[in-house]
C-alpha cells in the first residue's frame, strides 16, 4: 500500500508540474509571437535603413564628382539637360505609342 501512495504521490506532483508548466507556455505564448514579429519588423527597417546608407553612399558620391570633375558637369548637362556643343547634332527618340 506504502508504494502505491509513493506513486501516486509522484504522479501528482508530476501532473502539478506539467499543469505549470503549460499554463505558463498559454500565458506566454501571445508575448513570445509578438515578440518575434517585433523582431521581424527590427530586421525589415534595418534592411531599409542599409539600402538607404548605400543611396546615400551613391548619391554623395555623385555630388563630389559634379564639385570635382568637370568632365561629370559636362555629362550631367547632356543627360540631363540635352545640352550639345556648337559643332554637335543632338537626336533625341521617343518612345513608340502603343
């Protein structure tokens, strides 16, 4: 009778511990999801934030070429601006209306 009550008395405190242990997994289980799309939302905006260094990287170094280079200028000025020098024939094309 003695080894009955001895193991039924470790099957209680077996049941008590696993009782616990779920309730506590139910009560964390929403804060630990949340947590992990926090997680993910971090990751998204420091990817966005890389991509923009790297703009940024781009960029500036656009606009020390332009301060710098006057050979930049004069090829800024003809992409952007269409501009030719007087012995030059500018031809533009435009796209085909569909």
């Amino acid at each position: 009778m003695k080894n009955l009550w001895h193991t039924l008395h470790h099957l209680t405190l077996g049941l008590i511990v696993t009782a616990v242990v779920v309730g506590a997994a139910l009560k964390y289980a929403p804060l630990l999801k949340a947590n992990q799309a926090h997680r993910a939302e971090i990751q998204h905006k420091r990817d966005k934030v890389a991509a923009l260094e790297a703009q940024h990287r781009q960029l500036q170094s656009g606009i020390n070429s332009l301060q710098t280079d006057p050979r930049a200028v004069e090829r800024a000025a003809r992409d952007i601006l269409s501009y030719a020098r007087p012995e030059e024939v500018v031809v533009t094309f435009e796209e085909a209306k569909r």
